[in-house]
C-alpha cells in the first residue's frame, strides 16, 4: 500500500525542524501575527504556568491582526487562564486514580492507554493533562518494561491506546519497537492512536512512519484532535491520504470549546471538511474541566442545542457523539440533546 503513495510523499520540511522551530516565546507570537503588544503581560504571565508553543504550519492558517482568531485562542495565553474557578480541577478525568503504574492508564474494560511522552507539537490552552506529572509518570523509563508487563498480563485488553502528550513526538523507530512488543503479545488486537501532529506538522506524516503502520498485523487507528476547519488545509489533506494508504482507519475527535467552534456553521463544516479528508467524525467532548481553561466552556444546554442542529443539518454519519469523560466512569457519558441518536 505505501507503493502506491510515493507520488504523494514530497514534503518540504523534515518533521523534527517544524517541532525545533516551533514558537514558544509570546513576543515572538504577537509579533508574527501583528497583534497589540497589549496582549504581551498577560500572555507571559499565562505562560509562566503553563508554557506556549505553536509550530509554523498551524501558525500559518491563523488570521494575522485578529484576536479573536478561533485558532489563535486555542494557543495564545490569557490572563484568565489564571483565574481560579470551583469545580476545575488539575486532574479532570481523574487519570492518577487510573494509572496502575507508571504511564499506564486502565479506565473502560478491553483497552489501556499508555502515556508514550509528554512531548507536543502545540500546547493547546484547554489541555486537560497541562499539569499532569509526566516526570514521575514516564512508561519508557524502563524500556517500557513494566507497561507491556502489565498489558501481557491482562488477556482482557485487546486494544492499546498510545497518547501522551502526542505519541507521534517520538521517533519512528522508538514507535515501531512499542508497536512490534505490542504486537508480541497475542491477546492485543488493535493499536489506537491519538494525535495531533498531522496537524501541525503535516510532514510528520513520512514514508517511515507509514512503513510500520503497514508492517504491523495490529489493526491501527489514528484519532486526530482538529476542533475547526481552518485546521485542515491541503497539507493536512494530504497527510491524511497518506495515513489512509496505509489501511489506518482515521477517526476525529473535537473538544467543544466557547470562541471557537461553538456555532452550527462551524460544526457543520468541521464534519463536512474532515469527511473531505477521509476522516470520520467520531466525538465532540465537552470541556475536561481542568484548571485554567474554564473560559472555554460551553454549557450543557447550549452543547445539546448544537448537537440537535448537527443531527437536522447533516447525515448521521457526519455527526459526532457528544460526549463527557468523568473521573471513575466505565465509559464516556454521551450528552443526548432533544432526540434519540
């Protein structure tokens, strides 16, 4: 299958540039963009407690001298971000309670999720993991030892999830061992992926990183995190085809988020766009309610309204399940709006 997308695989920039290059001073933001150096003090403020960083590509499709860009809002620190508000939380969706050793989360029966890095290629201003302990919680410390000891262990679980941070941050050789020990154990049948790097650095999608999806006999997901459709522009298309050359089933999952995407014309495009793509909307989550990301959220009422209006203006294919994680849940909890799904 990766014969056939040779033709596909011309990228400009190799990967690891587009992260090493990628923005992490607010200066250096606001100055790209033209925007107010007003935004400067609260910017660094936000930052000092939770860090900024923006690759090139994603920064490309934001509207210059716009402050309320939806896509600058899911990445330029805010002075309300330090606001403290009851009911937000450092851990959300109560994964320390999950973690059965270090990086290895086991929430909903039949599948595991393993925290492969804490590594990004952009640090969304919602991230329900921004103050997660990744330095007491690295899986690969040990060579992922006592991980894939405790997956081997459980013959229930026939999918692994790889999250992170962003799994795709690693190297293609460091993934293809994971992939190869996981596939080592018999009762693992599937490998899920979630990522946001064929996002926002496109070129992340390269000939070796497909030539072990396809070497694997683990059925593979790739779920992407692209909240609107300005996100998808044709290198993000093209990635996608590469991914889907590979016979990797691609799913997308959004958060719902106030500024953003919150209207049913932007909804209504993000499904049309990423069906474009060959993506298939999968959920809309409601906010994680982690400290410092409260003005993000939308209500409960107003997220059923918009679902309401997906399900009138879409086929069901095109409409994702709107759903909410909770700490100690066996499932995610679906939010239904006015009409059976």
């Amino acid at each position: 299958m990766i014969q056939g997308s040779k033709a596909t695989l011309q990228i400009t920039a190799g990967w690891r540039e587009v992260l090493a290059a990628a923005i992490t001073d607010p200066a250096e933001l606001l100055r790209r963009l033209d925007l107010p150096m007003t935004l400067l003090p609260a910017a660094e403020q936000a930052a000092k407690h939770f860090g900024l960083k923006v690759t090139a590509p994603y920064l490309a499709r934001i509207r210059p001298a716009d402050p309320a860009d939806p896509l600058l809002r899911q990445v330029l620190p805010i002075s309300a971000e330090l606001d403290e508000k009851q009911g937000f939380s450092s851990d959300p969706v109560g994964d320390l309670a999950a973690m059965q050793s270090p990086g290895l989360l086991h929430k909903y029966h039949g599948r595991a999720l393993l925290l492969a890095t804490p590594a990004c290629g952009i640090h969304c201003r919602y991230c329900f993991r921004r103050a997660f302990p990744y330095a007491d919680a690295n899986p690969g410390r040990d060579d992922w030892q006592q991980a894939l000891a405790g997956i081997a262990a459980d013959a229930d679980l026939a999918e692994i999830i790889l999250s992170g941070g962003d799994p795709l941050s690693l190297s293609d050789q460091r993934l293809a061992t994971l992939s190869q020990r996981l596939a080592a154990i018999p009762h693992v049948r599937r490998l899920r992926i979630h990522t946001r790097l064929p996002v926002v650095a496109p070129s992340r999608v390269d000939a070796a990183l497909c030539a072990w999806l396809c070497s694997s006999r683990l059925q593979t997901v790739v779920v992407l995190h692209i909240n609107h459709p300005r996100e998808i522009d044709a290198e993000v298309a093209e990635a996608c085809a590469r991914l889907r050359d590979t016979g990797t089933t691609l799913l997308n999952q959004a958060v719902l988020l106030a500024g953003v995407n919150d209207d049913i014309d932007t909804q209504t495009s993000l499904s049309e766009r990423l069906f474009e793509a060959g993506v298939l909307p999968y959920y809309l989550h409601q906010l994680d309610r982690v400290a410092g990301a409260a003005h993000f959220e939308v209500s409960d009422a107003r997220a059923c309204q918009l679902l309401d209006s997906l399900r009138e203006a879409l086929p069901g294919y095109l409409v994702p399940r709107l759903v909410r994680e909770e700490a100690g849940g066996t499932s995610k909890r679906p939010l239904q709006g006015s009409v059976d799904s």
